[in-house]
C-alpha cells in the first residue's frame, strides 16, 4: 500500500519517488461522475488500472468538493479507504475553482481581492487533502482571459495565484501543475511557457488533444517538455479535443509526442481523461492504443 500518514517534513520528498520512471498510464475519475467513489473506482479497476486520478471539481463530479473543504483529513481517509480496498493507487487530484459559477467565474485570473482569497484559502485545503492521502501531484486549471481586461492582467494575475499556491503545495512535498487546455490562458505553448518561466518549479499538465483542437504542431510544443508531470490525452483533430475513438485509431499522429517525451526523457502518468459518462466505453479503446505505443498500465 502507497500510504504512511503522519510522514514528518523531512521526508516528504520520498512522495518524488512516486513519479515513474517513464511514462504510466492512468484513469481519470471524470468519466464515472454518475457513480458513487466507491464504484467509480471499481470501475476503473476492473478496466485494468493501477492508478487513477481524482476529479474534485465544484459542481462536476461525485460531489466531493465540499465535503473536501470542510474537512481535508476525513475526506482524504475516505479516499485511501475506497483506493487501498481496490489496490488503487491515486496519483493526482484535479481540482478547479469556480466560487459557485461554473458558466462564468474566470478562475485564477479574476482580479477580486476577496475571490482570490478564497481560491487560496480553497486550494490550502485541497493541498491538506492531498498530503494526508500521499497523492504527490495536484492539477488545476490557469483560468481564462476576461472580456475588458488586459491579456497582460489576466496573465499577471494567473501567476500571481500560482506563485502562492506552487509555494502553498511545495512546503507540503507536493507538486503544482496547471493544464494547457483550450480556451484558457494556456492554451498556446508561448503563454504556458510564459506561466512556467514566471513561477519556477511549477510544472504543465500536458494535453497534446488541445495542441491537435488548436491545430498546433507537436515541434511547437518541445520547448513545454521539461516541465511536463502529467500528461492527459484522449482522441481529437483541429477543432474538437473530445471525440470517440474509431475503427481503433486516434484522428491524430501521436507518434511525434512520443518522441518528444522521449528525447526529453518526460517522467509522467498519461491519464485517459475523457470526461463525460456517455464517453467512457472510449477509456478502454484509447488504452489498448496506448498500451500498442508501450505505455503500460500497471
């Protein structure tokens, strides 16, 4: 079992040796978000996985959020309870901040003192979570340009947030990564780059299915691969980053983002991510494909 609370500040680093040593694959939650954990787990279980990444996203999926916030430490045990039963291991939470607005709440870039007070005060109990269950990395999202509002502004403020919240998990032996999804101020790997230069030590959640939405080249992205602790995948061509898969072949060449982790010797999980439940008979489609390329899944 993965799991040894009450590890003292000196040896909190050891949650480093968790990463593989190449690259693993994973199972996100999102997709089992009609489930209970307990089954949701299961699940992803019985597709073959030996590790897993937890959505806990406010208003998304399993309704875990709050429960996480009032009480870090009980929520994390329920984890390691619903994980050590399955011989699950959980390498990462992915958490989002929205205050209650799913629709229209900018995230990480909103200028509001008090918003962005909350979103740290949010994220130091996701960071409490994560650190009592031992899952060694936390994802989140950059948030998006705001109408009205200087791109350069947006920008600052998403640094801002992730200076402190890098610091906040890094005192914690854990790591902070933040994902180059479409639509945010990530999206481009000039402004992830951007992000990653500003706040040293932070790490990307790479996405190569929002580099084929954007109909960016994988060659656009080698500067990214030194950052990358996680990578999320599932099938996609320019225009769409969630699509089935077909006749057992992605709508892209995932070949040159193999290359690129591999010349840049990336350690990470590739987690399947899709994120709907009407999705999810695609999780063990895109598996076998990974699993051909010699990504393995235990």
């Amino acid at each position: 079992m993965w799991l040894r609370l009450g590890r003292t500040a000196a040896d909190q680093t050891t949650l480093e040796k968790r990463m593989p040593a190449g690259l693993k694959l994973s199972c996100s939650s999102l997709a089992f978000s009609d489930m209970e954990w307990d089954a949701a787990l299961a699940e992803i279980k019985k597709l073959g996985f030996r590790y897993a990444d937890l959505a806990m996203f406010e208003g998304w999926t399993h309704r875990p959020f709050p429960s996480m916030l009032t009480d870090p430490d009980g929520h994390a045990k329920k984890i390691v309870a619903a994980c050590g039963k399955l011989e699950i291991e959980p390498i990462a939470i992915h958490a989002e901040f929205v205050l209650g607005d799913r629709q229209t709440f900018p995230g990480l870039t909103v200028p509001d003192a008090a918003a962005r007070k909350t979103i740290l005060i949010q994220f130091e109990r996701v960071v409490s979570c994560a650190r009592a269950a031992e899952i060694p990395l936390i994802n989140v999202q950059a948030g998006k340009f705001i109408d009205g509002t200087p791109r350069e502004t947006c920008l600052k403020n998403a640094i801002d947030l992730l200076t402190q919240m890098h610091a906040m998990a890094a005192r914690r032996g854990l790591t902070l990564s933040f994902e180059n999804h479409s639509g945010t101020i990530a999206e481009l790997p000039e402004d992830a780059l951007r992000i990653l230069t500003d706040v040293p030590g932070l790490r990307l959640d790479f996405d190569p299915s929002h580099i084929v939405r954007n109909s960016i080249s994988p060659e656009a992205t080698v500067s990214l691969m030194k950052h990358v602790a996680h990578v999320g995948i599932r099938n996609a061509k320019p225009g769409d980053y969630n699509l089935p898969i077909k006749d057992g072949k992605l709508y892209f060449d995932i070949k040159p983002f193999l290359a690129a982790f591999q010349e840049k010797a990336v350690k990470a999980f590739v987690s399947i991510e899709y994120y709907e439940p009407s999705m999810r008979d695609n999780i063990p489609k895109l598996k076998q494909i990974l699993e051909a390329e010699g990504i393995a899944a235990s």
